[in-house]
C-alpha cells in the first residue's frame, strides 16, 4: 500500500532542549511552537517494496540519514516489510530551516496511513517524537505546546494545538546568514549540555514557567509580552549551549548583527522580536503590518529573508 503526507515544520517560541530519556525523544522540558505555512515536506511511503530504499529531493540516500529512517519505521511495525520513502522539500535546503520537524511528522502520517494502521493525531504526534523532539509538534497547525510529560513510556508527552492557525495574523521571518550543517547535532549537544554545563538545572527549572506564561500570551494575542518569553528562552538556551564544555556556540557574527537590528527596531517602535535554534539563522516575530518593513531592513545584513505565517496540520494528500 502507498500514502503520500504533507507537514509543514515549526519554529519553538519557547525552546527545547535536554532529554530525560534518549531513545524515547522524552524531553527534559516543556515547550511551545508556532507551526509555518508555505515551507514544507511531501512524503510517499509504500508499504511492501522490493527493499528498504529512501530518495530525498530526487536522490537516493544511504548515510545514516536512510538508517534512521528505517529504523523509524520499525517502531511502526518490527515485522514490517522492506519499504520505499520518496520524500520532497518544497523549501529550498539553502533556507536552513530545521527541516527534521516536516520530514518525522509527514513520514510518521504517510507510514501510519501505508500499514493500514490507525492512529489518532497525539498517536501520530507520539510516534513523530521518536524521530525527531520537534517533530511531535508539526502533526498540528497552529501554535502548539508539547508538553513534556512524566510517564517514563513517554505516552503523555506528545503536541496539542492550543490555538489554530488563523487565530492570531502574525508573522515569523527567516533571516538566513548560513545553510551549512550545523557544527553540533542537537542530540549531541542536548547530552553535553545535560552533562556538563553549571546552568542546565536552572533551565530545566524555569522553563515550566516560560511555557504557562507564554500560552497565555498567545491567548491574549499579547506580542510584547510573547516576544519578551521567547527572547528569554532563546537566551537561556543558548547561555546554556555555550556553558557546556566543550563549549556550542551557533552563533556567528552576522546573527549578532541581526539581533542588535532587532533591538534597533523595537527602540524605534517596530514590535519584533527574535529567536534562533541549533545553528546561526534568526527567526523574527512580528504582526503581519510590519513584516515587509522589517525584512527590507534586516536583507542589508543577510539573504534571503523569508516572511511565512502559521501553517495547517500535516494531512493525508491523493
Ligand atoms: O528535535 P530536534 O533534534 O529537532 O531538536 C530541536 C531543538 C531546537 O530546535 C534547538 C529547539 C526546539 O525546541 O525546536
């Protein structure tokens, strides 16, 4: 059988960072995501092929990248038969958007859907989990919060919408400053951090915190106060990346600049505020209004600069 899935993926406002449980994808934290429109994956699974075989953007793969893949698709069905992934980014690879939230969320629905199997969307978002942390939060449209749970089988934490798509008219740009791989995995870093930096139980700690205020901001429609909390969760973040030892460090100096434009802005009374997850692009959010003003501003440091909205569930496509 064959079922094809389109996902779009998600930029966290309030960020995650640490695993209780590797394995699993069980996070160490609660966090809250905006998922995008426009940038997406479309993935065929057929279920029952002459043998495993991935093709990405219209090559075959066969790196750990075509393993993972695989073995994700055991956890569907450890007596599975040999299965063939054809998967496509509509958004350029150049945009150096995480693109593992889309790819785990459109193949766990494409996969789930070939087996003849049933899952309901927090089963999907469960399974999607186990791919990649971020992707249990692209099975939903919206603004979503993955909560991180207690149960050590992981089945309570999985995405749920809190708000759908067009309940608030924002924006997020994608200001590129490099599409190159990132220097750390975010697995990899997540346990160096866990491991070694002074300031990883205090992000753990106050991170709740950041998520329950940051759900009321989006209720509220309140940027000021949602932009402030993602900024803080952003900082701390990364505070504890640099903190772990050998140091991660994402950050280059065009981000840098990115950021004090940012404040520019603000200080000249355009509400934006930003973000930026394991490697040097920033996000900025802002309300619809301004987002042209704010990417002419920010191409004089960096290109391209991408304006998207909120996105739609991943979904079944014939
Ligand atoms: O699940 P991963 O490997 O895509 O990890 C995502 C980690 C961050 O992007 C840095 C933060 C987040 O919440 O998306």
């Amino acid at each position: 059988m064959k079922a094809r899935a389109i996902a779009h993926p998600n930029i966290a406002l309030i960020k995650y960072w640490g695993k209780r449980n590797i394995s699993l994808n069980l996070p160490a934290v609660s966090s809250l995501s905006l998922t995008l429109d426009q940038f997406q994956t479309e993935t065929l699974v057929e279920w029952g092929s002459e043998r495993d075989r991935l093709f990405l953007n219209g090559s075959e793969i066969q790196s750990n990248e075509a393993k993972r893949a695989f073995q994700f698709l055991d956890r569907l069905d450890p007596d599975r038969p040999p299965c063939r992934i054809v998967s496509h980014n509509n958004f350029p690879t150049a945009a150096g958007l995480a693109s593992s939230s889309s790819a785990f969320a459109a193949l766990a629905l494409a996969a789930s859907k070939a087996s003849g199997q049933s899952h309901t969307e927090t089963e999907l978002s469960i399974l999607a989990r186990q791919g990649s942390g971020s992707a249990a939060r692209s099975l939903s449209g919206g603004w979503v919060v993955w909560n991180r749970g207690i149960q050590p089988n992981g089945q309570d934490s999985y995405g749920r919408c809190i708000a759908p798509p067009d309940h608030w008219d924002v924006r997020m740009l994608v200001a590129v400053v490099s599409a190159g791989r990132k220097s750390v995995g975010s697995t990899q870093g997540m346990i160096r951090s866990k491991e070694t930096s002074p300031f990883y139980q205090n992000w753990v700690d106050t991170s709740e915190k950041d998520v329950q205020e940051a759900i009321q901001a989006v209720q509220k429609k309140d940027l000021h106060q949602l932009g402030a909390l993602m900024e803080h969760s952003t900082i701390k973040m990364h505070a504890v990346m640099m903190t772990s030892r050998p140091t991660i460090r994402y950050w280059k100096p065009q981000s840098l600049a990115i950021i004090e434009a940012v404040e520019a802005l603000r200080n000249r009374g355009i509400p934006c505020y930003q973000t930026m997850d394991a490697g040097p692009n920033v996000k900025i959010l802002c309300s619809a209004e301004h987002a042209e003003e704010i990417a002419s501003e920010l191409s004089r440091i960096t290109h391209p600069i991408h304006i998207l909205q909120a996105g739609s569930d991943a979904k079944i496509i014939h």
